[in-house]
C-alpha cells in the first residue's frame, strides 16, 4: 500500500484545488513560514478522521474552510482526498486504488466518501485499522511529538509499540469484544427481570379471572332488575307525558290572547309618540328664544356694571389727584427752605475743617522730632547690647575651655589607674593561657594517632565491601537481563496463548469448528503441529501459507461431519488433511547444493511426520543464490523468506514485519512454557546469589566504625580549635599588653601637658569677667533713657492720632452734608414734574366722567324693556312645559301597562319551553333506556312493552 495523491480544496489556506502527487518522486514540502507546510499535515489527518479540532490547530470546523482574503471571496467548502495505491492488497477491499474523501460544509453539514461513495466514518477506520494509518500514528511525526517519545509523555513510547507491532486492531476487537459482552450481560439481566415482571402478571391475571366469574353472576341478577325498574319507568313516562301536554295546550291559547292584546295596546302608544314628539320640538324652540334673550339681558347687565364701574373709578382717581396736588403746594415749599438750611450748614463746618487740619499739622511736627530722639536712643542701646553679648560669649568659652580641661585632667588620671590595673590582669591571664595551650596540644597528638589507626582499619573493610558490591552489580545486570528474557518469553506466551485461544486471522470456518463440541474440536490445524527454528520461519511459512489453515483429521469420516456441520450452519468452508492417508512411504529427493532440507529445521511429533514429508519433502533452504541454478524441480526457499523458487516460478520480494507468525504456534507455546520454567530457575538462582552478597555487604557493614573515626575527628577539630583559639588568645593579650604600656606613657604626657595649658586659659577667663560687669552697669543706664524717649514718643503719637481722627470724622460730616444738599434738590425737581402731570390728568379725568356718566344712563333704560320682554316670554314658556309634562306622563303610564302585559307573554313562552324541554328530557330518558337494554342484555323494548302509540 502506498499513498499516491492528495487533493485539498478550499481547507485552510488552499483557496484554490490542489494536488500532490506523491508517487513522483516527492521526498519534502519546503517553504516559507506561513505558506501552508502545516496545513498539508493537518489535511491528512482530518480525511482519515480526526476529530478533535485542538489537534488540527483550530478552534472549530467552520475555521477549517478558507475564510477569504483582500483579493479573494471566502469558499463554502471545505474537501481533501487522499488516494493510496493497493497492491498488495493490505487495505480489505478488491479495489487497486482506494480514494478517502472528507468534506464539511460552511453550513455545518459535513459528510465521509469512499472511492465517490458515501459512507460513515466508521467504515474509514475499519478500513485502514491493520494498515498503520490513523490520527494518531506515528507515521506522522509533528513537532514536539519526538520529545514526548524521548520523555515517554502519556506511554507514547508503548503506543509506537504497539502499532509497530501491529496489535492495535486486536487491542480494538478486544474492546469491542468487551462491549459486545458486557450489552449481553445487561440483556440477559433484563430478561430476567422481564420473566420476574411476567410471573406477577399471570398472578394479576389469575386474581382477575376470579373476579370476572363473580361479575357475571352479579351481572345476570342485574339485567333482571334493570328489565323490572324499565317497566316501572315506562308507566311513570306515561302519565307525566300527558299532563305536560294538557299544560302546554292552556299554555299556548293564553299566549296567543297576550299577543294580540300587546300588538293593540303598541300600535294606539305609537301615534301617541308621535304627537308628543310634535309638541316636544315646540317647546324646544320657545326655550333657545327664551335662552337668547337671557343671554342678552346679562350681556346688558354687565355693560351697565362696566359703565357703573368705571365712573366710580374717575371719580375716585379725580379726588386723589386734587389730594396730591394741595399737598405738593407744602412740600414744595418745605424742601426749597431746607436746601437753603443745608447749605449755611455746609460752609460752618468747612471752616472747622481748615482750623482742624492746620492744628493737625503743627502736631504731625513734634512727633516727628520724639521719633528722631527716640531712634539714637534705640541706636545706642543695640550698640551696648551687642558689645554686651559678645564679652558674654566669650567670657563662656573661656569658662567652658576651663571646665573641660579640668575634667580631661581628672579623667586622664582616672584612666591611667585603670591602665595600670588591667596590666596586672592580663598578665595573670597570659600565664593560665600558656598552661592550658601545652594540655591541649599534647592531648590533640594522641587523638590524632588513634584516628589514623581507625582510618587504616576503614580502608581494608571498604575495599572489602566495594568487591562485594560489584559482584551484586554484576550479579543484578545478569538478573536483569535475565528478568527481561523471562518477562519477554512471558509475553510472547500469554500474546501467543490469547491469539490460540482466540482463533485471531482464522476464518470464521475454522473458529466455529474449533468451538463446536459436537466435532472433534481437538484435532489439530496444520500451523499448530510443526515447530520451525525462528530463523526459518518465515522462508517456511511462505511455502505452507496455503495449507496452515488445514485441519489435520485421522481418517475421512471426521472430515465429512465437519463439512457437515459447516453446510447445516452456513459458516463457510474448511479444509483438511487425511492422516491415515499418509501411511505410504515417498520417494527421496534430490538435495541441491549448499542448501538444507526443510525437515531439518522443524519438529513435528511422529504421527504427523508422513504429512511434514508430504507437504517439504522436495523444499530446501539455500545459504546463497547459487542453489537455484540447480534445483532440478525442488522448491528452493531463501532462509530469510525473501524468495521462493519452484519448478517453474520464482516468488519473492521484501519480507513482511508479521511473517513467520502464524507458523508453530502451538509448538511455539510448548517451547516457551519450557524455556520459562528455565528461566525461572536461573532467576531465582541470581536472586539467591545476589541475596548471599547482600547480606556479606551487611556484615561488613557492621564492622565499619564510622562512628567512631567520626567522634575521633570531631575531637581533634574541636582540641584544634581549642589551641588554635588559645593560641590566639595570647597573642591578642601580648598585643593589648603592648598597646596598653604605650597609650599609659601618652596619657602621662598628655596629663602634663594639659595642666600647664589651663593655667593661661584660667587668665583671660577673668578679665572677661571683669569687662563683663562694666559693659552691663552702662548698659543699665542707657537702656533707662531709651525707655524715657519711648514713652515720650508713644505719647506724641497717641495725641497726632487721636486730632487725625476727629480731623477724618469732621471731613465725613461735611460730606453727609453735601449729599443731602444734592437729594434735596433732586427731589424738588421729581416733585415739580409730577405736580404739572397730575394737573394734566385731572383735567381729562373731569372730561371721562361725563361721557361714562351718559352711557350708563342709556344701559339702564335698555335693560328695563328687556325685563318686560323677559316676564311675557317666560310666562308662555311655563303653560307649555305643564302642557308637556302632563302628556309625557300619560304616554309612561300606558307604557309600564304594555311592559306588563309583555313580561307576563314572555313567563308563558317560557314556561311553554320548558314543558318542552321536558318533553323531551322524557324522550332522551326513554331512548337512553332503551339503549342500555340494546347495549348491555340485548333486549329490544318492544318485547317488553308495546309503547309505540305512547309516542
């Protein structure tokens, strides 16, 4: 089987149909990243099925077909074939080339074809399931896919395996297998529980039976007393039928009377309406006159109010003008005469103003002079100040230099003593330390010396328990190998044990006879009774391949009941060979060169030696090409299987990875049983052996004093540590000791020093002193002078301020004074506009006056003869409407008769419907009854009772 081409169309990135042709010679697609190398990989495993979108770099199918570009419009469909060319038949079908086609369309519709044929994806995986080719195989390699076989990420090691061993499809059919087991064990326990659900029902069925025999006892005494109550009932009807029908007869000559009388009574209340209605329009009219002349008279009314209105409004605005302007007169008067006040006023408190402002002056000029006298006096003060805190600071460094340097030389006398008294101790320290370093130094060498002792005992037992180990190492790779021998002899058995006890790659002819106990199904197939050496086998098998799924019978008659059985079952046909008829001796053959007979290189048990002979008497095994130059008729195998030479053929080729399977299984697995019951033995041997060292190690072990060459050099760091820290410690002290003698010697000097130094400092202190209490007596007197000049100046200033203000408040008076001048006049101004206004004003409200006066006159003569009008008019409306409402009320009381007279028609109509109603209640009862005796006795009524004149 090869691949030979594949087609994709619009999936992925190829927009456009297009072709690989694999048998060309192709060995690689190159090209830049984003060209679609990926693309070609993910094609060819979604048309041979896969199903999970992740693994074809997608996020679902609608994102597999091509989705368009700038240039180009997005495909509807996506579709890849692949074609395989089969040659050697390893695809099941009696096609050469078979064409898998996957198609999914934009529209969510998707559909699987095989050769142009629609089919399902199960048929696809079923077809290549022994072939090697599936999503998952290892044929295709994708990136990272190495890494997790070096890694064995999930047991994708085992998996390349296992499909390199091509037993994925038995892994497949076992499942199925299982499956199809465990849903015939659901349905066998459904059946169960079927049969347990039927034998309840036929309890309920028998439960019921009984019931029935007692409900047709009950139901014979029930028609006799139905057939005795249908009697009784007729009479009842009989009776009940005739009163209804005398009733309804009086019932219907009353209703005919109520008719005509209602129909008289209607037509004489018509032509009654019919004059009403005449005079109701009537007095419809006179009311819109009587209307239109009420809308007038208050149309006149309220013009007469108006005009009333308005008059007295002229008189009043006349009366407030007169008012306003007798009371102008005064107030003109009073506000020329205060403008004339306000001024007088004004030029009074300007000449105050001046008087003020020049004694202002005057005082501005002797504040000004206590200023000038009181700024030298502050000047001279700061000066004294100043002078003053300078000898102060001075006089306080002089007193601190001294104090320190009375202290330096108390605490340099303090710390020489001290000196000197740690001197003493070191030296005693120096002493002990010296003692103590010679003890343990003696000490150190001793443990020394045992720890080389321990360490030389060590290296011999170490040596001896290394020798040991490698002999366990050895002894464990022996037993590993060997192990991995037995665990494989193992597998090979249970694989070879399960495909025997199976029948797998037999037909179905050959499983059914094998499991059929009504045949000799002990009798042996062909391929299970000759053992071939396994360097043999598959240029063995490839001579008997046509004949390894024989039966091997004992005589004829086992061979007719098996055809038999297969004809009866329709399961096939078989074939078999006859061993009594291979009793007879055959003729020897002639053996090329440099070859081996076949019956050397198998085992067969010796009653079916004759048929080993028969069927490889005439086969050899060449060791080189040369042997088929001189084969003289025999069949000449390649001891590997790649070829077969007959008498007129040659047969060959590369040799398949499953030939030489099938051959000796059988054999093969008595072999095998015997080869691990060896290996078994060997196994156990260096299981023992590796023990025996295990527990010599052990031993040795025990004699290794760890512990102690432990605590031996945990003794000498610490006797180490301990010198080295003594040791230490002495040289720190010497070195302290000498740092100590030159720093006392210092100090000395320095004490010396010191003391001749303060004697000067202690000098200049007191003459600071001295020029201290000086500069602060003069201080004293001159800071009494400035107080003096301040109080002099304070006192100046609080006069200046106090005249300014009274300056300020006389300025704000004449001010006040000036502006009441200007509103005063402003408003003499407004108050002679407005007078000469109202004068105007007045004279028009006088002219409105007598015009209103005449109007109102002329309203008030029209609204009396509309009033006159009114009485007449509303009189003749009145006689009327009493003339309406006499009529209205006999017409209502002839028509609540007739309402009477109806209602009492409609109580006989309806109780004529309901005589009705009940005739034929007792017909719906009659025919209900006799139903029931048609239906449940099958009587007819008529034989029980003549009642047809009844109706």
């Amino acid at each position: 089987m090869r691949l030979k081409s594949l087609e994709i169309k619009g999936f992925k990135s190829f927009a456009d149909k297009t072709t690989l042709h694999f048998d060309e010679g192709i060995t690689g697609v190159i090209g830049p990243n984003g060209c679609g190398k990926s693309n070609i990989i993910d094609s060819i495993r979604w048309v041979i099925g896969e199903q999970k979108i992740s693994h074809l770099r997608s996020e679902n199918l609608e994102s597999l077909v091509f989705n368009g570009s700038k240039s180009r419009s997005a495909s509807g469909l996506a579709e890849v074939s692949l074609t395989f060319e089969n040659t050697r038949n390893l695809l099941p079908t009696e096609f050469s080339t078979v064409t898998v086609t996957r198609k999914f369309y934009k529209s969510g519709e998707s559909e699987y074809r095989l050769n142009d044929v629609q089919c399902r994806l199960k048929d696809i995986q079923n077809l290549f399931m022994d072939t090697g080719v599936s999503t998952d195989s290892y044929a295709i390699i994708e990136l990272g896919m190495v890494d997790e076989i070096i890694k064995d990420k999930d047991n994708s090691r085992r998996r390349m395996l296992e499909q390199a061993a091509g037993i994925t499809i038995y892994k497949t059919r076992k499942k199925e297998a299982k499956s199809k087991l465990d849903a015939t064990e659901q349905d066998l326990a459904r059946i169960e529980d079927l049969l347990f659900e039927i034998n309840n029902q036929l309890k309920s069925l028998e439960n019921q039976a009984k019931k029935a025999e007692k409900y047709f006892e009950i139901k014979k005494d029930y028609r006799e007393l139905s057939i005795e109550l249908a009697k009784a009932s007729l009479e009842g009807f009989n009776l009940t039928y005739r009163d209804l029908n005398e009733q309804a007869e009086k019932e219907t000559d009353k209703k005919i009377a109520l008719e005509a009388t209602v129909a008289n009574e209607e037509a004489a209340i018509e032509q009654e309406k019919l004059s009403f209605i005449e005079k109701e329009r009537s007095l419809q009219s006179m009311q819109h006159q009587f209307n239109d002349l009420l809308q007038k008279l208050r149309s006149k009314e309220n013009d007469k109010n108006l005009a009333s209105q308005r008059l007295n409004f002229l008189r009043e605005k006349e009366s407030s003008l007169q008012d306003f302007l007798t009371k102008s007169e005064g107030q003109l008067k009073g506000l020329e005469e205060s403008i004339v006040f306000t001024r007088q006023q004004l030029g009074e408190e300007s000449g105050k103003l001046e008087d003020l402002q020049d004694q202002l002056a005057e005082r501005k000029e002797m504040v000004e002079a206590n200023r000038r006298v009181f700024d030298e006096k502050r000047t001279h003060v700061d000066q004294l100040r100043g002078e003053h805190s300078s000898i102060q600071r001075s006089q306080f460094d002089a007193e601190k230099k001294v104090a320190v340097a009375d202290t330096s030389i108390q605490n340099m006398q303090r710390s020489i003593h001290q000196m000197e008294e740690e001197k003493e101790v070191r030296y005693s320290q120096l002493k002990q330390l010296e003692e103590e370093r010679i003890t343990k130094e003696e000490e150190l060498e001793k443990r020394r010396l045992d720890l080389e002792n321990l360490q030389e005992q060590q290296e011999r037992t170490k040596e001896q328990i290394l020798e040991t180990q490698r002999e366990m190492e050895v002894l464990r790779q022996q037993l590993a190998e060997e192990s991995r021998k037995l665990d494989a002899k193992k597998n090979e058995h249970d694989l070879l044990k399960s495909l025997i006890d199976s029948m797998e790659g037999y037909p179905e002819s050959i499983k059914f006879l094998h499991n059929n106990s009504g045949w000799n199904h002990k009798a042996p197939i062909l391929s299970d009774i000759i053992y071939v050496k396994e360097e043999f086998r598959a240029a063995v098998e490839n001579v008997l391949e046509p004949y390894l799924n024989y039966y091997v019978v004992n005589n004829l008659q086992e061979g007719l009941q098996a055809v038999h059985l297969l004809d009866d079952n329709k399961k096939g046909k078989a074939n078999f060979f006859l061993l009594d008829k291979f009793s007879e001796e055959t003729a020897a053959f002639h053996q090329p060169d440099h070859t081996i007979p076949a019956m050397d290189v198998i085992e067969v048990d010796e009653q079916y030696r004759d048929l080993a002979k028969h069927l490889l008497g005439n086969v050899f095994i060449a060791e080189n090409e040369e042997a088929l130059n001189n084969s003289n008729g025999s069949v000449v195998l390649e001891k590997h299987g790649k070829y077969v030479k007959g008498k007129y053929s040659l047969t060959g080729g590369s040799v398949g990875l499953f030939e030489g399977k099938k051959i000796g299984r059988a054999k093969n697995l008595e072999k095998l049983q015997h080869d691990i019951i060896e290996q078994e033995t060997v196994v156990n041997g260096l299981k023992t052996a590796i023990q025996n060292r295990h527990n010599e190690v052990i031993a040795y072990n025990e004699q290794l004093k760890e512990t102690a060459i432990k605590q031996a050099q945990e003794d000498i760091n610490r006797l180490t540590n301990q010198v080295f820290s003594l040791q230490n410690k002495i040289e720190s002290l010497h070195g302290l000791q000498s740092t100590a003698q030159n720093r006392l010697e210092e100090m000395q000097q320095n004490l010396e020093n010191t003391s001749a130094s303060i004697e000067s400092t202690r000098g200049q202190w007191q003459e600071l002193v001295n020029q201290y209490n000086q500069v602060k007596e003069t201080l004293k007197g001159v800071e009494e002078e400035y107080r003096t000049a301040e109080i002099q100046y304070n006192t100046a200033l609080a006069g200046y301020n106090e005249f300014n203000l009274q300056v300020t408040r006389q300025q704000s008076r004449i001010n006040a004074l000036t502006q009441e001048a200007e509103f005063k006049s402003n408003q003499l101004h407004n108050l002679t506009q407005q007078v000469e206004t109202n004068a105007s004003q007045l004279k028009m409200t006088a002219e409105n006056i007598v015009e209103s006066s005449d109007a109102l006159d002329l309203a008030e003569q029209e609204l009396v003869s509309l009033l006159r009008t009114k009485e007449e008019e509303e009189k003749i409306l009145n006689e009327a409407d009493q003339s309406y409402y006499i009529q209205r009320n006999q017409l209502n009381e002839k028509e609540s008769e007739l309402r009477h007279k109806v209602k009492e028609k409609e109580q006989t109509e309806h109780l004529l419907s309901e005589i009705k109603d009940k005739l034929n209640e007792l017909k719906l009862q009659l025919a209900g009854m006799k139903e029931r005796l048609s239906v449940e006795f099958r009587i007819n009524l008529d034989d029980i009772i003549d009642i047809i004149s009844f109706f």
